[in-house]
C-alpha cells in the first residue's frame, strides 16, 4: 500500500470538495499552533525584566513593561481561541460531508459493477467499506490529520526559538528526540503493521457474521450450532490476535515516550544549570550568554518539544488504520465499472399510418430499438422480442468453458424452456442475455441487433425477470410491486397482482398493499414473497420474460392458481423457462435439455417424448416421483 499516494489523494480530495473551507481551517490550525509555541518567548522576557528590576532595585521601572507583555499574550490568546472555535466548527463539518460525499461516490460506482464484483466478494466485506473504514477515516481526518499538523508547527516553532536561545542546549534536546522518534519507529512500525493486519481481520468478520444472519435457518435445521461456533473462534482469534499485538504496541509506546521526555527534560535541567555555572558563552544566534531567563524557558519549551513529539507518535496508529481504511475506500471507488459499449437505446414510439415510427415522450406501450448512427428511414426497429444465439461459448474463468456452440433462437411470442441437471447451463444463459456476463464468441442477437450494441440499461429495461432467490426490499406491499416499473399507478399495480395471483393474500395483510415489509420480506411466506417477485415483473410489462425457477417456492395447490397469471402474464411475450418441475414446462414451444453446457435434446415436449432420449427420462422419472 502507497501510504503517500494514498494520502495525497485523500488532501486533494478535501480540497477538491472545499475548496474554501479547507485553506480557511489550515490558517486556523496553523495560527493556533503557531500561538501555543510563544509562551516561552513572553516568558522569557519577563524573567529577563524581572532580573533586571532585581538588580537596579526598581520594580516600578518594569512593572509597566510586564503587564503590557502579559495584556499581549492574553489578547493573543483570545484570537486564537476564537481560531480553535472556528477550526473546530468547521472539521466537524469538513469531516462529516467528506465521509458523506465517498459514501455516496462508493455507493454510486458500486451500483455500476459487474456482477462479477459481487460474485468473487464477500458481502459483508463490501459492508465493511461502510460501517469499519468510513469510521477509521473519521478519526483520521477529525483528529489525526489537525493533531500532526499542529504537532508539527509546535516543533518547528519552538526548535526555531530554541536555537535562538541556545544552539548547544538545543543539540541536548535534538539528541534526546532522535532517540524517541528511533523508539518511535521501531514500535510503531509494529503497530502498523498489525494495525493493517487488524482491518482486514474484521472485514473478514463482518463477512462471516452476515453470512451467517442469512444462513440462520439452515445452520439450526442440520444442528450446526457447535461446528459454526468454532469457524466463528477461528476468525475471531485471528481478529484478536492481530488486534491484541497492534494495541500491545500502541499502549506500550506512550509510556515509553513520556519516560524518556521526562529523562530528557532532567538532562536539560542538567545542562542548563551546568552551562549558568561556567558562565559559557552561549555562540546562539544572538551571542547572549546562558542566564536563568534562558533556562526556565527553555525548559517549557523542552517539555513542549517532547510532549508534541508524543502527540505525533500517538497518532501513528490512527494514521494506519485511517490509512487503510482510505486505501480501501479509494480501491472500492477505482474499480472498473461495467463495460458499456452500447450506443441503441430504448424509446417510445408511436406507429404512423404509413407504418413508419416517430419517436415520442409519453409512454405508449410500444418501443423500439433507436439506433443514432442509423439512416433516418432505418433509425427505428420496433422492439418485438426476437431473441438469437449463435455458436456461443462463455466460461465464467477464461481457462474453464462453461457453454459449448449454443445456438437457439425464440421467436416473438415463443415459449423456450432450459432443462437439465444442476450445473448444466441453464441459469447462465440467461444471465448471458441479460449481459450480466459477457460471452467468449458467437453473437447474440435481440429483434437482429447484436446486443453488444445496446445500452445495457435499456436492453435490461425490456426484459422482466423473475429469480429463484426473491428479493424484497424494505417499504410497502405496493413500493415492491411499483420496482417493476416506478412510473406505474396503484391501479396498474393492483392489475398486476391479480394477473399474478397475489391480490387475494395482499388483502388480507394487516394493511393491505400498505403493509410494510422488512428484512426482505420475513413477514411473509416464501410463496407469498414469490408472487409479489411475479407481479413486480407483470407491471414492468416487458415484451421478453425470463422465469428462472419462478414458481419453485410455491405448492402445487398455488402453483395451479399462479400459472393462469402467468399464462395471461406470457401471452404475445417471448419467454424462457427454468424450471425442474417438468410438468411447469409441458406447454412450452420448445424444449432444450442441457448437459455439461451442451445442448443435447430440442423440440416440444411430444417431440422429446417420443425420442425417448434424456428429456424422456426426466419425465418418466419425474412422472413417477409425483
């Protein structure tokens, strides 16, 4: 990890979103720091004076002076406290809209990678972005980042003062210092290392224990309980371990520091009162001599140095793990979002007399394929759901096929079904005409464009699509219904869960389409939550379909009730069907049994029948388990 890269893109990404604010709170930081350094100055002033009255025997002659210096310092320490208010008020604010800005830039390109991200990552790791490393860079920019910059100034300041004072006083305090920040680098460098190591650790906790909120039901069915309990050790003793040695370190290293600024502040005491007793010349910049009004001074500003290179040191940790966490923030965000090539969009349109499309705004129900480099009279194809595949070969790894020369074809209003074993090849196809993957070779083809061509954004709106896996989001029976197509009425979603077969449950709801669902739907049956799945694809109203074990989750009782919707749901639609109960496909135009991601079998199910091939003995098969 490049920590000043990381860093640096984090300093210009404050000031590229404040741009005002960011310059204005350094001044801040960087006069109050300036100020805390200036006390020894005063006091040494007002020690000189006071020996000065001392030795002429006249208090009055300098009182004046005195009380002007300490009027000084006190109006400076006004202005400075009115800097810290104003800093303050304006990190908070810094802070809080930087960390909402990259959740929102995170969340946006998030929302723009391929499936594939989110196949090959852990979901609870992505959370973690989130909630783990958000938090890291609150500290680091809130805190760490103002901390060193004022530490630094402080030591700059005073190392300043220090050698104008005395140069051979401020080599005893530079060799103490070189000796801290050795110890410095030694342990912190511990630290971090086991600090980075510690993020990591709880990302992968958070994963393991999201993972297993999900898996509730099936680790309690097969009495997991004692065997999760160990994985769960496993991760967390490694959290803990990581965990215990970065802090060990941390918590050793203050102790240490404050130690060896306290032998520090000794030697210089030391030192000092050596130099006032030979009366040595002091070769400063200045050319005074050590006197008493050096060395009371000199020894605030020596603790000064010391403790602020404790400060510095402290922070080390929280610039790690704040480090990191940024580091993570910003490989998140500088991942490659999802290729789109596409240029032909989906429109509405409406059909002339003369046949022809003209393009318009208000949604008609009719659509077609807007090709922008096209001739005028060839700029429109009207969307009729023609769908082709030619010789396609995909693998998930580049090394491993998956699918072997698939060609098929649905024609507008047709009814394709996939069956086969687990693995064969089914659900992939259809994430392939979704272009959730991209394939390997051959051509895709949709109403005879290559879908290649086609915005991905548009060529998904004309496709409705319904999972096994169903998911409900958080909002009302109606808010889920409406996801299909957000500009729908209420009327329009009523329709489609009649044509579904969900309207009879949805009104006996507490609150009817008003009842809110949570938790992706707890409150409800599995059946339950897959009709609601089947109407938010009815009110998209899509001209192509994709079932993909669709009615899996339902008994046969409402299995009977729910193909009438889809029935209604799939007529004038080209459809394709994954299902494993064969009787769901019986009806279909075609029929394709896949093995091993080779089409093996196609025809209608008469056809396949009759063969006596492998669909023959899934369907005897199946016939006789039912």
């Amino acid at each position: 990890m490049n920590n000043k890269g990381t860093l640096g893109r984090l300093l210009r990404t404050i000031v590229e979103f404040y741009p005002v604010m960011a310059p204005l709170t350094l001044l801040c930081i960087l006069f109050n720091a300036v100020v805390n350094a200036l006390p020894s100055l005063f006091m040494q002033q007002i020690i000189s004076l006071i020996e000065e009255s001392w030795q002429a025997g006249d208090w009055n002659a300098v009182a004046g002076q005195i009380l002007r210096l300490v009027g000084t310092l006190v109006a400076i320490y006004v202005v400075s406290l009115v800097s810290v208010f104003i800093w303050t008020r304006l990190m908070a604010i810094m802070t809080q809209g930087l960390l909402k800005k990259l959740r929102c830039k995170m969340f946006n390109g998030m929302q723009d990678l391929p499936i594939k991200y989110f196949d090959t990552h852990n979901h609870g790791d992505i959370m973690s972005y989130y909630t783990n490393d958000i938090d890291t860079l609150r500290q680091l920019v809130s805190q760490s980042i103002p901390q060193l910059i004022s530490s630094g100034v402080v030591v700059c300041t005073a190392l300043a003062i220090m050698l104008y004072f005395s140069i051979w006083l401020t080599l005893v305090v530079v060799a103490g210092v070189l000796c801290m920040l050795m110890v410095t680098k030694k342990v912190g460098g511990g630290s971090a290392r086991f600090f980075r190591r510690q993020q990591i650790s709880m990302g992968k906790m958070e994963g393991f224990v999201e993972e297993l909120m999900n898996g509730q039901k099936v680790v309690k069915v097969f009495c997991h309980e004692e065997e999760t309990g160990k994985d769960f050790d496993r991760v967390n003793d490694a959290l803990f371990s990581d965990s215990k040695k970065a802090n060990t370190y941390a918590n050793t290293l203050m102790p240490i520091l404050n130690n060896m600024g306290n032998v520090l502040y000794a030697v210089v005491a030391m030192a000092g009162g050596l130099l006032l007793l030979l009366q040595v010349p002091n070769l400063s910049i200045s050319g005074m001599a050590i006197s008493i009004s050096i060395v009371v001074p000199f020894l605030n500003m020596t603790k000064q140095f010391s403790g602020n290179i404790g400060q510095v040191s402290q922070q080390v940790n929280s610039v790690v793990m704040g480090m990191a966490g940024a580091h993570r923030i910003f490989e998140l965000m500088d991942q490659q979002p999802e290729a789109d090539e596409g240029t032909i969009t989906l429109v509405n349109v409406k059909e002339q007399a003369d046949g022809s499309l003209a393009e318009c705004q208000e949604r008609t129900n009719v659509w077609a394929w807007k090709n922008p480099h096209a001739k005028p009279e060839a700029r429109y194809t009207k969307l009729q759901g023609d769908v082709r595949m030619e010789h396609v070969d995909f693998g998930y790894d580049p090394k491993k096929t998956v699918l072997h020369d698939i060609t098929l074809f649905a024609k507008p209003g047709q009814k394709v079904a996939f069956v086969g074993a687990t693995g064969a090849g089914k659900t992939t196809i259809t994430n392939l005409i979704n272009r959730f993957y991209d394939i390997s070779s051959g051509k895709i083809l949709y109403d005879g464009i290559d879908i290649m061509n086609i915005k991905k954004a548009d060529l998904r709106r004309s496709l409705g699509i319904v999972l096994q896996d169903t998911n409900l989001f958080t909002g009302t029976v109606m808010d889920n219904i409406r996801y299909g197509n957000l500009d729908a009425c209420d009327e329009e979603c009523i329709a489609a869960a009649q044509l579904a077969g969900a309207h009879d449950f949805i009104t006996r709801l507490p609150d009817g389409y008003n009842t809110m669902l949570t938790s992706n739907g707890t409150n409800l049956s599995q059946g339950q939550r897959q009709l609601l799945a089947i109407a938010r694809a009815a009110v998209a109203d899509p001209p192509v379909m994709i079932l993909d074990e669709a009615t899996s989750s339902i008994d046969t009782r409402t299995e009977a009730i729910v193909q009438q919707g889809m029935d209604a749901l799939m007529c004038n639609r080209t459809v394709f069907v994954i299902a494993h109960r064969l009787s769901t496909v019986k009806n279909s135009d075609v029929i394709m049994v896949l093995e091993h991601g080779v089409i093996i079998e196609r025809g209608s199910h008469e056809e396949l029948i009759a063969k006596k091939g492998k669909y023959y003995q899934l369907y005897t098969g199946a016939f006789e388990l039912e």
